[in-house]
C-alpha cells in the first residue's frame, strides 16, 4: 500500500457532458449534483489537492495532423456554454485549481498535471474517456465518475484488454470514431488485442520484416496512418499547467 498522499485530477468535460445530455433543462439541479459528487469524492478519498480541467475550443495541434479531427462535431449550444460557466464557477468555489485551456485539450493537461504531480502522489483521475487509460501507471489510477468502476495498472487488461503502455498503439490500430480517426482496415478490437498480447508493441511487429504475421502487410501498408493515428492519441505532458489557472476574481 502506498504512503504517498492523493491527489484528484478532474475531467471536467465529461461531467458537463453527461449531466447536459440527461438533465439540462434544470441547470440549478446540474450544478448541485456536480458539487454533490465531487465533495463526495474528496470526503472518501481525502485528497490533498483537486485540481479541476476544462477546455475550450479544441486541440489546434492535432487538427493541424488531421483536419477532420473531431469534424463531426458540432459547436457548443448555447445553453450548454451557460452551464459550463456555472460549473467553473462551482469549481472555483471547491479548489483554486481550475484550468482552461484554448487550442489544447484538458486531456493534455490532465497528462501534464499527471507527470507534475505523481512523482509526490498518488494520483486519481476521474474521466470516462479511455484515451487517458494510457496515464494509467504504479502512481496513477482512473475512476469512472458514475459508475465508479476503477482501472489500474493491474487490472486494465481485464477491462481493455491491453496494459497501459499499450493504449495508444491499440487505439492507432482500432481507430476512435468519436474523434474522426479512422483505423486500419481488418485490424478490429479482437485482432488489435491479439497482436499487442503476441508483439507488445507496434514497433516491435513492424521491425519484423520476415515475420509470418499474416496481418503485418496491411500494417505496413497504412504505415503513414498508424504514424499520424499515434500523434493524435499520444497525449501531451509537458505544458506549463500553471499558464491555464483560471483566476478566481
């Protein structure tokens, strides 16, 4: 069992998401069980620091590797944007540790905040978005904040499939359609888990030049894919956080 103290690092898009999509025409209602949960899971947890993340606008970077990322989203509705304010509110009045970040996502930064903060502590994210399963390690675990399932680096096999170190080279293979990233033809969840459990890592099988992998020619075949599919999931961790604090006025 660790010594080290905790520390909660917020995916906050998820919470707005979630609670808009369910019950947005009772934004006071939205606000109070935002604050509910999140005091809940700092009275359980007992966290020395939370630290909330919001983003704004998109990752300028990845669009600039693919311009269809994330296209078949539409813009924020208005009433959506008038909750999202409120919870930054509400944030600011449970920690001073509210970030904003324009033209990167809150997963960068959550990255970022991750690599700062668990080289002291034990780090708890709270996010459904299984990009982040790649941050999974001995000092950093994720909840999910409704269904309060938890994956650690011991367990994210059973749950994914692949261990930690492997998220982002089987997200390149299996592609995301909820970010517009298209994945590599024949090389479904099943044959991505299959191929990481045999090779470890991309890298490992596309060295394999005499390899009688029946699926490596088509691997190598979309190559230029898999490169780029990479850099759109690899999260960012070297930001200077402390530049995205909202500041509380």
């Amino acid at each position: 069992m660790s010594l080290k103290e905790t520390v909660i690092v917020v995916d906050a898009n998820h919470f707005l998401h979630r609670y808009y999509h369910t019950i947005k025409d009772n934004v006071e209602k939205i606000v109070s069980l935002y604050r509910f949960r999140l005091l809940n899971f700092m009275q359980f947890h007992k966290p020395k620091s939370i630290h909330i993340c919001f983003d704004e606008g998109g990752s300028d970077y990845r669009r600039q590797l693919l311009p269809t990322y994330k296209s078949n989203r539409p813009p924020m509705p208005d009433d959506m944007r008038v909750i999202k304010h409120k919870l930054i509110r509400e944030s600011l009045q449970i920690t001073s540790k509210v970030y904003i970040s324009r033209g990167i996502e809150a997963d960068d930064i959550i990255a970022s905040l991750c690599k700062r903060l668990k080289t002291e502590y034990d780090v708890i994210i709270l996010t459904c978005d299984k990009d982040l399963n790649q941050l999974i390690d001995d000092s950093v675990r994720i909840i999910h904040p409704f269904k309060l399932t938890e994956s650690t680096k011991n367990n994210l096999r059973f749950t994914m499939g692949v261990d930690p170190h492997q998220v982002v080279d089987y997200l390149s293979m299996v592609g995301d359609t909820v970010d517009y990233i298209n994945g590599i033809p024949d090389i479904g969840k099943s044959r991505a888990i299959r191929l990481l459990t045999q090779y470890d890592t991309l890298d490992g099988l596309l060295s394999m030049e005499n390899s009688n992998e029946p699926y490596l020619p088509m691997l190598l075949r979309f190559k230029s894919r898999l490169d780029i599919n990479r850099k759109l999931i690899t999260l960012l961790d070297d930001l200077p956080v402390d530049n995205y604090l909202i500041q509380n006025n």
